[in-house]
C-alpha cells in the first residue's frame, strides 16, 4: 500500500540520514580540524627540487641501511619475515611508542585485516581503505610485501583519527621509522620514498636519476618487482573508476582529491629540513 510503501521509504532515509550524521559529525569533522604540520610544529612551505633531492638522499642513506637486515628473492622483491598477525603486534606496539609523544591520537587498538578480496582491489588500484562505520581497517594483501605495513599503517592512523590522506600518509611514515623491527622501518622509508622521487622527477630529472643511482642494487630489483607487479592492473576500468569515486569523494571534503597522497611530500621535506 501507499502507508507501507512511504513507512518503507521514511525507514530507508532515516538509516541514510543517521548515517550521514554520524560520518559528518565524527570523521569528516578531521578534514577540517587542525592541520598535522601544526600539531608537530613543522614549518609546511612550498619545495624546491634541491630540497626534494635533499630529502630523497636522506631517505636513500636510511633504506639502504636497513636494507640491509631484510631478505630478499634472487634479483627481486623482499620478504616480509613474519605473517600479518606477527606484523599487526609490531605495528601496535610502534603505534603506542607514538602516541605517548602525540596526544592528539585517539586510541583504537583495532587491528587491520586482509582482505579476501584483494586482487580485485588490485584491479581498483585500491592498497587498502577504512571503514568509518565499522572502525576496521583492512589491507590489499596481494601486493607486494613491502608495500603492506606502510599500507596497514595508513589505515591505522585513520582509525586513530587522521583523515586527510597525506597526513595519514606521513604518521604511517613517523610509525614505521620509529618501530623496533628493521622491516617495518623499511617499508616506511620506502613508502615515502616513493612520493619524494615522484616528485622529484616531475621537478628535475637530473637529479632524480643522480638519487636512484644511490639506491642499492636490491632496492632497485625491489622497484623494477614492483613495476613488472603493477603492469598487469594499471590498465583497468575499475581502476579508473574507483579512483573516480575516491577523487570526488576527497573534494567533497574540501581537499585536493587523489593528489592529497601525494602532499606527504610536503611534510616529509618540512619534516627533515628542520
């Protein structure tokens, strides 16, 4: 009938409605609470190439040093020596260290979980992604191991609170440099890395070949692995997609869509110029 049919509509926007209150009430409220350069009290400017190149060598020397503790495959990628169980304790304990300097972190000792679904996320070109609504945070396991934890700690600052992507981008980074395991602390300099010579390149390319030269020969097997690993999802439909929805989705909340992951770059240069 027309009574049960509007009780029925009224039912589904009331969910809706609560819902959006709750999301807008609660996480939304980070994309326009206080930024993270002035919760660390870092000086956030524009860069210049030589100080990209600057915090990519800086990068490089800590890598290769702890490359050195991490195995790897014959002329490819490292191993994470330790399940996702293993990695989550290592990842909690490092997050604590943090936030008995940070306050501004909220507690959740939520750990992230693997997806069954990943390489269909993979096809998205989605690593990992936060469910407000459930506080779980949960990670793309098909990717390559070194992209995990620094993956899993990105997350992890969201449940803590971080929303704006690069933000949590760089407390994954602070996490997984400040762990007691030498892999964890490789896949955050190496995470960040990333985004540096990214930049790097599109501002001098000189010098963005001059700081790779200095990547030792397994960290540079480990990004060729990485290229030959994405070739076979780059071009995707659902890719294109997803990263639609996502590029909307973070404008909606008045950041500068899909490129907010990439302005860790920002932090990451304030971060050691001072």
């Amino acid at each position: 009938t027309w009574r049960t049919s509007a009780v029925y509509i009224g039912i589904l926007g009331s969910v809706a409605a609560l819902l959006f209150s709750l999301f807008t009430v609660n996480f939304a409220a980070g994309y326009r609470g206080t930024t993270l350069d002035e919760k660390l009290d870092i000086d956030r400017q524009q860069v210049t190439a030589q100080e990209l190149y600057d915090t990519a060598l800086i990068l490089i020397e800590n890598i290769n040093r702890e490359a050195a503790e991490v195995d790897f495959y014959e002329r490819s990628s490292s191993v994470m020596p330790y399940n996702l169980h293993e990695m989550n304790d290592r990842l909690l304990s490092a997050y604590d260290t943090f936030a008995a300097e940070h306050d501004f972190l909220v507690d959740n000792p939520g750990r992230p979980k693997p997806v069954l679904v990943s390489e269909v996320m993979s096809y998205m070109h989605i690593t990992g992604v936060y469910s407000f609504f459930t506080g779980e945070s949960n990670i793309n396991v098909n990717f390559p191991d070194y992209t995990i934890p620094y993956t899993a700690a990105h997350e992890m600052a969201h449940q803590r609170g971080i929303a704006r992507e690069d933000e949590a981008n760089f407390v994954a980074f602070l996490v997984c440099i400040g762990a007691d395991d030498p892999y964890i602390r490789y896949s955050g300099y190496v995470g960040v890395y990333e985004y540096v010579a990214d930049a790097l390149y599109g501002a001098d390319q000189k010098l963005y070949n001059d700081a790779m030269s200095k990547l030792d020969t397994e960290i540079q097997w480990e990004m060729n692995a990485y290229g030959d690993f994405y070739e076979q999802y780059q071009d995707s439909t659902m890719g294109d997609i997803s990263s639609s929805v996502n590029d909307t989705f973070l404008q909606i909340q008045g950041t500068p869509g899909m490129k907010s992951y990439g302005m860790v770059v920002d932090l990451a240069v304030a971060y050691y110029r001072e």
